[in-house]
C-alpha cells in the first residue's frame, strides 16, 4: 500500500511512469540490504561481538524490521524526491538527460551526501546505548542511511535515469488525466527520434 501510494504521489510530482516506479524499486532495495546488515551483524553475529562485545542474538525482535522501514523509505524517498525535483528542472529547462543528470547530481549531491553522514553519525550514536534492541535498530538505520546515500543516490540512481533516457519523462496521456495532470512526452529527445 505504502509503495502504491508513493508510486501515485510522485508520478503525480514528476509526470512520469518510470521515475516513481525507479524510486520505489530503488528503495526497498534500499531497506533490504540495511536488513541484510542487521541478519549479518546481529542474527548470524558477523561484528557484533568485537564491535559492541554482544554475542550474536540468534533473531531480530520484532519490531525492528518495521521500524527500520519506517525512517529508511521515509529518508530515501526524501533524497530521491530532492535529487530527481532538481534533475527534472534541469531537463525541463533544456531537454537533455544526461546534461540534467550531471548538473542535479552536481547542485544536490553534497547536500544530499552531507545530510546522510549526519544522520549516520546520529544512528552510529544510537547504536552505542546500552539496550541491545536500540543498538540493532541504530546499526539498521546507520547502515541502511550509508548504503541508501552512497550506493543507490550517487551511483544507481544517476546511472538508472541516463541508461533510461527519453522514458523518464514519458507520461501518457490516460495516466496523465487519472493523476490530473498534464502529459509529459519527452521534447527534443523525442522530436530528435521522430525526423
């Protein structure tokens, strides 16, 4: 329901099929590999005596998982939205995607990268407390926020919306009057393509 929803609202945002569904593909891979890292860590106990000098727990309470999908979807989806609002600008302006990647990553990647280390450092902060339930979830929540900034913002998602090209912007004209906006038909890539 959450990732419908979300599909809707930024389908909505960016007139386009593509970019929201990128969006929420792109985080819950996100989500999945921060608990990979809480099985790894804590489950099957790879770190969490030499860091925390904890022996391994065996399982995950369950609360955790629901929680670190709570912040981290909620994190993610803000640096996507803040990063793919600039590169939409960009392409708008003038209609080139690889040229709208390069300078919204440019304008929105420190900010973005800085954003995300003070939050890890928060999380890393988290997981030095004394209750184990809040070092497994703060070890989550840090991993997941490195991994999300790092991994999947500067690397998968740039790299995604220049692989995909004119398809980002495509929003057609049916979904388009369902979300009450206006078509988007990608503009000098495709008028390129039609000569």
């Amino acid at each position: 329901l959450i990732a419908v929803i979300t599909f809707l609202l930024l389908a909505r945002a960016f007139r386009s099929l593509l970019l929201p569904l990128k969006a929420v593909i792109l985080n819950i891979v996100s989500v999945a590999a921060a608990w990979g890292v809480l099985v790894l860590v804590w489950q099957y106990g790879f770190g969490s005596q030499a860091i925390w000098g904890i022996q391994s727990t065996g399982a995950i309470t369950f609360w955790i998982p629901l929680m670190v999908f709570a912040f981290l979807f909620g994190l993610s989806m803000d640096y996507e939205v803040f990063i793919l609002s600039r590169v939409r600008e960009e392409y708008d302006n003038d209609g080139s995607t690889n040229g709208a990647v390069i300078t919204g990553i440019g304008r929105t990647g420190r900010l973005v990268t800085s954003a995300a280390l003070i939050l890890f450092c928060a999380f890393v902060a988290l997981s030095s407390s004394p209750g184990t339930d809040i070092k497994v979830m703060g070890t989550g929540l840090g991993a997941g926020i490195l991994l999300d900034a790092t991994v999947v913002r500067m690397l998968l998602v740039p790299a995604l919306v220049s692989l995909f090209g004119r398809w980002n912007w495509y929003l057609p004209s049916l979904p388009a009057r369902l979300l009450f906006v206006r078509p988007s038909l990608p503009h000098k890539e495709l008028a390129a393509e039609a000569s």
